[in-house]
C-alpha cells in the first residue's frame, strides 16, 4: 500500500475524534505533516501498516501537531513498529493546555548558583537564582516545577547521579548525533520535565483510557499516558490490520 493510500484509511476515525474532543486540528495539515514524515524516513516505510496508522491516530488523541516548526511530536519507528513521539516541548504544551498547569519552568542547576528545595507543612520551597553574570562552575542538576490554577506548586529536583542514571537508558546516548552530545543542557532539563509529567495529577481533562504505541521523546520512559478520548477508541487499528506489511512506496517499490 503507497502511503497516500495508508494515511487516507485514518481519516475517518481521526476526524471522529477531533469532532469528539473539540480539537483544533486540521486533517488537511496533519495528513500532509504524516506524509512528509514517511517519504523523508525509509525506516517508518518499514514499520507495519497497523501502528503507522495507529500513531497517526493518535496525533487526533493527544491533540498535538505533526508540524515540523512547532516539534511538538513526530512518527518514528521503533524496531517494526511506529510510533507517536511527544518532545520536550510536546510535553509543556499538554500540561499547559490540558492539565491545570498555569506556569511550568525547568532549568539546569550549576554549583554557583543559589538552589533551595525542601517541603514544609505549607508545601514545596523551591528557591533558584542563576548566576548569570559570573561563573556559574558545573552543571550539579536540573529541575522542573509547576504552579497549578489552585496554587499548588509541584517539582522535580534531579541531581547528576539520577540523571546519568536516566541518560543510560537511551539507546542513542552514546552516539555522536544524539541530543545527549549536541544538546546537552537541553536534555538535562528535558529529563526534569518527563519526570514531572509522570507525577503531576491527572485531571477530568484527562483520558480514562491509557494508549499504548505513544514514546516520550525517544529516551526509553514509560510509553504510555492518558489524553481526552472514549473507551470506544481503544487498540481500533490492531483490531482491523493485524497483518504485518511495510510500507510500499514508489522509491522502494523499484528498487525490488
């Protein structure tokens, strides 16, 4: 199947959802941003029909864009299979935009900057200011924390040891291209951020049902989070293409 024809069996569904769940998303754009993302990587035109369908489904469920410009999300492969991939970014705009996250900030702590975390019986303390205009010595850790609309304030506080820890579960960490190497700040606050989605409280913003086939940013951590959807949607591709099949473009389709 050529992947104009696979992306199009989605949209049904994926205009049922956003129909349902009151999604600003434009099937037009997003059919198009799935296109782009299969044609640029022979490696998602691989992947079995069934969880290319069902990560481009998802994109619907979550509510996020496939626009390059916003990186938001992507469809990546994971070994046969595809899958929605939330960023960093992706990340901040769920919990600001679909959990009662008012304010969310992370950031690197280095060793000459002034850092406090403890908690009270009046809640968390967390104190941070940079030293910007000096030397601010080595990175010791990162932290994320968010402020809710009924002012309770959660965070997560990392130090080396734990994000190392955490580093090593990346299959990509030690390769020269990865964001580890490039990016290295970035990712540091990148890990608070994941760990804090992980804790913050769920609202009835939040699905009932857990999906499967959605990764956090390529780092190996728990695949699965809730989003807005009904118990009817469920594991809806798995049920209809059970076969497994790549991807059949033109450029693939020669080269047999």
């Amino acid at each position: 199947m050529k992947t104009k024809e696979l992306v199009a069996k989605v949209e049904d569904k994926f205009l049922q959802v956003v129909q349902e769940t009151g999604s600003q998303l434009s099937w037009v754009k997003e059919s198009g941003f799935a296109l782009q993302c299969l044609d640029n990587n022979p490696m998602l035109q691989k992947c079995d029909q069934a969880s290319v369908m069902k990560a481009i489904y998802n994109v619907a469920l979550t509510g996020l864009t496939l626009n390059p410009k916003l990186a938001y999300c992507y469809l990546v492969p994971r070994g046969n299979k595809a899958v929605l991939d939330i960023s960093y970014q992706g990340l901040i705009y769920l919990m600001t935009n679909t959990l009662n996250v008012k304010y969310l900030h992370a950031d690197e702590i280095f060793e000459n900057d002034e850092f406090d975390y403890y908690t009270d019986q009046t809640g968390i303390k967390l104190h941070h200011r940079p030293n910007k205009f000096g030397d601010r010595g080595k990175s010791i850790g990162a932290f994320a924390v968010a402020y809710l609309t009924d002012g309770e304030c959660i965070a997560v506080v990392l130090n080396n040891n734990e994000i190392e820890a955490i580093k090593k579960t990346s299959q990509s960490a030690n390769s020269k291209f990865s964001p580890w190497v490039t990016f290295e700040g970035e990712m540091r606050k990148k890990t608070a951020v994941k760990r804090l989605w992980k804790i913050i409280p769920k609202t009835d913003k939040v699905a009932e049902a857990t999906l499967e086939g959605i990764n956090i940013d390529n780092d190996n951590f728990d695949a699965t989070f809730k989003v807005k959807q009904k118990k009817v949607y469920g594991n809806i591709f798995e049920q209809e293409f059970e076969e497994v099949e790549p991807v059949e473009t033109e450029e693939n389709k020669e080269g047999e």
